[in-house]
C-alpha cells in the first residue's frame, strides 16, 4: 500500500510540474506575440486613432523597453533603497525540544524551524522611459522580476526588533521555543534601471498607459532583462520542467505497479 501511495504523491507533484511547465510556455508565448514598439510609436497610433474614432477606446498588446523613472518612489524599508515595487519578509527562526515515540520508546530531540514574523509588498505607479519619450505604467496584476537586496539572518532574541526604517514588537516565542534570530529579506524594482514591459497600452484619454490586458490569458510582465533574455529563459524552465514532468509520471507509474503487485 505504501508504494500506491508514494506513487500517487509522485504523480501529484507531475500534474504540479505540468501546469508550471504551460505557465512557462505561456510566457514565452506571450513575449513573442507582443508588438514591439517605442513610446513615440505608440504616442503617434494613438493620436491616429483618436481623430478617427475619438480618444479613450485604443487598446494595444505591446512589448516597450525603457528606464525606470518615479518622481515619488517608495523606499524599501530594510535596505532603505529608492524603488517601485518591494517584497520583504522577516521569519523568526527557532529550535524547541520534541517528544517522539520510536520502537516504543520515548526519545526527545531538537528540531529548528521558523516563523513568519511580517510579510509586505508594496507597488507605486511609474513612468517608463526611452529615448523617444515616456508612458504611465500601472503594475496593478502584473508578474514583477525583482532584484534581491538583502537576504540576512541576525541572532537577536529581544521582544523588540529593528532592521534600517523597520521595527516591531515581536513578543515571546511559544512555550518550548527558543528564538536563534530573524531572517530579513527584501527584493526590489529599483529606480532608473531598464525594464522590458509586455502589457497592454491603452488610451486613458488624456495619457497612454501600460496596464493589465483584460484578456486572461495574456500576460503582463515586468522584467529587468530584454525581451529576447525573457522568452529565452522561459522557453530553457519549460524544458526542464517538462522533462521532470515526464520522469514524474513514470516513476509515479513504476511505485503504483510495484504496489498493485505486492497486494496481489
């Protein structure tokens, strides 16, 4: 019976990997469908439109490539950097004493584990910018590349925690735990860096802007690499994964033979 059931877990985790593996093609799919244009090609199609059939009605799937430029960024609150877009975690991480029973004795050990202590993203409208002039982006449902900043574990054990502008009250660990410290990590979209957009440009009547496609099944990808690097990464995890996915459902069919066999 356990050979069933680990088959099965293993087939599980193949089904996991298949629809990782469509996610990867769709992005790839997505990058190569886009338009590529520049901020003026899209300024200029825009006033076209406009005067044939009136501003506020252009929607467009492009690909724009630009720096990125706030006049309000946000700053990250661990590394303190200027940026658009942070995600940052704080986990405390513990040890505690356990009581298990092996062969019917009572055996007592050590085992580390952590805790999500404070989890936050936060995104603030931007412009993107490129040599022909510059579009309003708004990241609401988009898929961010991120670069990480920090990624730092500090053997505190106070009740009270701080790390650059973030601080918090953390209270004592539950009975039995023994705080070793607290991890802090924290990835961000920086300021005035180039980014590649694939979204939809759509006419807002008195602005252009990068927004979320409204059909589903088009992404809309916010990465720190060219377009060409973005389709060719996606297209290199969809083969591994496809080829992980194959070696999962026939293991996973493998272990439910052998179990089939053993109850026969």
């Amino acid at each position: 019976m356990g050979f069933i059931i680990l088959g099965v877990v293993v087939l599980l985790i193949g089904v996991g990997l298949f629809f990782a593996q469509r996610n990867q093609n769709q992005r790839a799919y997505c990058v190569r469908i886009a338009r590529a244009a520049t901020v003026a090609d899209l300024l200029r199609m825009a006033k076209e439109i406009a005067q044939e059939i009136g501003g506020g009605s252009w929607r467009e799937y492009v690909k724009v490539s630009g720096e990125v430029v706030c006049d309000r960024p946000l700053t990250a609150p661990l590394s303190q950097q200027p940026c658009v877009h942070y995600k940052m975690q704080v986990e405390r991480e513990y040890e505690e004493t356990v009581t298990k029973k092996e062969d019917g004795k009572t055996v007592r050990e050590t085992q580390k584990g952590s805790e999500t202590m404070s989890n936050n993203t936060q995104s603030t409208p931007f412009r993107l910018k490129d040599e022909t002039g510059e579009l309003d982006v708004d990241l609401h449902g988009a898929e961010i590349e991120t670069e990480k900043v920090l990624d730092e574990f500090r053997p505190e054990q106070g009740g009270q925690i701080s790390f650059g502008g973030f601080s918090m009250s953390v209270g004592r660990p539950k009975s039995g735990r023994q705080t070793l410290g607290y991890h802090y990590r924290e990835s961000i979209l920086p300021l005035h860096r180039r980014a590649t957009i694939v979204a939809t440009v759509a006419d807002r009547g008195d602005r252009l802007c990068l927004q979320k496609p409204a059909d589903g099944d088009k992404k809309f990808l916010v990465a720190m690499r060219t377009a060409e690097e973005v389709t060719r990464k996606a297209q290199q995890q969809a083969k591994t994964l496809r080829y992980v996915f194959i070696g999962c459902l026939v293991l996973g069919g493998i272990l439910i033979l052998i179990g089939l066999f053993n109850l026969g």
